[in-house]
C-alpha cells in the first residue's frame, strides 16, 4: 500500500521539477529574444550561467549534497519558526550562495542563458541538472535519516 502514495508523490515532485526547468528555459527565451532582458544583462547571465557549466558531474553531485542538506534543514525548522521564517529563509539561502552549493532549480536557470546562447549542449546540460539533483536528493533524504535516527536511537 505503500507504494502508491510513493508514486503519486514522485509524480507530483516530476510535474513541478519539470514545469520549473522547461518555466526557467521559456522565461529566459522570451525575454532574451523578444529583448524584454537588455542585451548586457543577457551577458551577464550567460557569464554566470559559464561558472555553473563548468562543474564537472561528480562535482555538480558533491556541491549539491550540502544545498540539499540545507533546504531540508528549512522544511526543518520551519514549524518552530515562528516570527523568524522570512530569516530563516534568508540566512539558509545566503548559506547556499556563500558555498557555491548547486541546487537543480536554480541551476535549469542559470543553464537557461547557456542553452539559448548556444553555449552548452542538451546533454551537457542534462547531466550537470541531473547530478544535482542526485546530490540535492542525497542531502536532503541524509538529513532526514539523520534526525529521524537521533530521535528513535533511544528506543533502539
């Protein structure tokens, strides 16, 4: 029975990965092409979106187990928050920046400049957003196993 709760979870976390990356894509293409993005900060964004394509896949993976780690210390926190979610927010993404770590969101839109520019391959770009997301996964799934384990480790 369990099984198809896990699935139609998957499913849900695909459509909204998904829509994510083909929106950042879209988004960047219409605004690059239709010149609703300057022309120099379309540059800009291409220069940025360079750093992220350089990444080699073990380590677009090993970058993105830290950034997972933190989101899912987020979800974490979140519920004793209070007053402090907007800050919590903050100071965890400023975390995220601070580290270089990949997140596979933000990386579709970092890729997206590239990918409209001409300036990496679909494949290339696949693998770099897949490896991050297997690193965002393993982090995120790491510290969940992590605190679930402390809290039971007594009754163990």
């Amino acid at each position: 029975m369990v099984a198809r709760p896990l699935g139609h979870t998957a499913r849900l976390w695909g459509v909204v990965l998904l829509a994510n990356i083909v929106g950042t894509f879209v988004t960047t293409a219409l605004g690059s092409q239709a010149g609703l993005i300057p022309p120099e900060h379309v540059a800009a964004m291409v220069e940025v979106a360079a750093r992220f394509a350089e990444n080699t896949l073990p380590s677009a993976f090993l970058y993105g187990v830290p950034a997972g780690f933190l989101i899912a210390a987020i979800v974490w926190v979140m519920p004793s928050a209070e007053t402090a979610r907007f800050s919590i927010v903050v100071w965890f993404t400023y975390l995220i920046a601070l580290g270089d770590f990949t997140r596979v969101v933000v990386g579709s839109a970092k890729l997206s400049p590239l990918l409209v520019s001409g300036g990496i391959d679909i494949p290339r770009a696949t693998g770099l957003l897949l490896a991050t997301l297997a690193g965002n996964i393993v982090g995120g799934t790491g510290l969940f196993a992590l605190l679930a384990h402390a809290q039971i480790k007594e009754e163990m």
